[in-house]
C-alpha cells in the first residue's frame, strides 16, 4: 500500500495520501504520520515539483504537533498555488497558528480572518472559526469565544467526534475562566465520556487503505489534561481530598506535571 501511495505522488496525485494522514493523525501515531511524509519527500526528490507545497505545509504542521522545541517561523507564501482556494486556506490557517504560537494574537486573527474567506462551507469552515474562537481565549475575550463557540458546537456533525472533542474542551475550559464551575465539571465529564468513545471508535476502525478520512485544517490544540482542570475546580471548591486525587490522574496521563 505504501508503495501504491509513493506511484500516486510520482503521478501529482496527493488526494489518498492526504486521507491517510489524517487518518493517522487522528490516531495520535507521529512515526507513522513521519514514515508518510518521508514517503512524500521520496516522490518529490524524483523531480516532482507540484506537490512541493503542500509537502512544506504538512512539513511545518508535522513540527507544530511533534516538536516541542520547534521556534515558529511564518513562511514565506509560495504564490504558484495561489488560485487553489483550498491550499490558501491551508496555508493562511498555518501562518495563524504559527502567530497564535508566538503570542501575536492580533496578527493570528487576520490569517484566520483571511483563510475563512476562501473556506468551503463545511469542516474547513468550522476549523477556522473554531481558531478564531482560539485567539479569543488567549486574549481573554471569554464572552467573544463563548458566543461563537455555542454556535459552532450546535452545528458541527455529532459523528465526528475527532472535532466535537475539540470544541467541547475549549468551551467547557472557556465556562471555567468564566468561574461557571459546575457547567464546566459537567463538560468535562462530557468530553471524557466522548474520548473514550473515540478511542472504541479508533480501536474497531477499518484499515488504513480502507479508511477515506477527509483531510482538514489544523486546530491549534490546548492543554488537553482534563484530570488537570478538574482537579482545578474541585480545589477552588475546598474538595481538597478530589483535588488530589483528579490531580494524581494528571500525572500518569503526563509526566511533565
């Protein structure tokens, strides 16, 4: 299969690879999702020049995700896929989560701005307003977030769960800087429930030449240590005794705290 994927690059045919990455990245498996780009870069090295940006796009999203130590450059646009609304919007979103990284928030919101002005009407759209939802919240604009975001969660497809698990998290922990503590001990009750379901979902899921997951823009994910937070809450409470133990939890999920 991946040599079938390495004849499709050669011909400037990205389209399964991309479903595949997806579907890897959803898995949360960065050394198959590296094993693909190096298949990627093969195919390019043998004088396919095509396909040369979107590789530097999967690239750079491939060390936004795997590399803590990655210091945030915006690139420099590559014009010659101008005329391709969907890799203009890919490439906007990137140059705002490079922003959103580096703590310029205002410059972040006009790349999201930008990219959901060429975004179809489906799961591109909701990504990048799920950003801008994003910038929101590290500017403290809680009221702003919360408001898009409630609409957002309302329209968003139940069945993808990858997404619905995102935007459920950032509302539940924008309800928590809104000191609305027992909505937010519910949502994050919520999210637990539809993670494990996920994870069922990713354990009896079809094999990778099988699956067509469609590719999307990257969120900008934050902490995701739900025991964290509800640790957090149940402390402001006074529950000293939940506090430590949803906070011991945090630590085998990880290690770093």
């Amino acid at each position: 299969y991946i040599d079938k994927l390495f004849y499709q690059l050669t011909l400037n045919d990205n389209n399964e690879w991309r479903q595949c990455y997806q579907y890897i990245l959803e898995k949360g498996d960065s050394f198959e999702c590296e094993k693909l780009l190096s298949i990627y870069q093969k195919a390019i090295q043998n004088g396919n020049i095509k396909l040369l940006d979107w590789y530097q796009y999967y690239k750079i999203q491939s060390k936004i995700i795997s590399d803590k130590n990655f210091v945030p450059q915006e690139p420099a646009l590559n014009y010659s896929l101008i005329s391709n609304k969907e890799f203009y919007t890919y490439w906007l979103n990137i140059c705002g989560i490079l922003c959103l990284k580096n703590g310029n928030y205002k410059k972040a919101e006009d790349f999201f701005a930008e990219a959901h002005k060429y975004a179809a009407q489906n799961y591109e759209s909701y990504i990048i307003q799920y950003n801008i939802c994003t910038v929101y919240f590290y500017k403290q604009q809680y009221k702003d977030a919360f408001k898009l975001l409630s609409k957002l969660c309302d329209s968003i497809n139940t069945d993808d769960l990858f997404f619905l698990i995102e935007c459920k998290l950032l509302l539940t922990v924008i309800n928590m800087c809104m000191y609305k503590l027992q909505i937010a001990l519910t949502g994050f009750q919520e999210v637990l429930t539809l993670k494990r379901m996920y994870q069922k979902q990713l354990r009896v899921s079809k094999p990778l030449y099988l699956c067509k997951k469609s590719p999307r823009p990257l969120c900008p994910s934050i902490d995701k240590n739900i025991y964290n937070y509800l640790g957090e809450i149940f402390y402001i409470q006074g529950d000293y005794e939940q506090a430590i133990q949803y906070h011991l939890k945090a630590v085998q999920y990880n290690k770093t705290y």
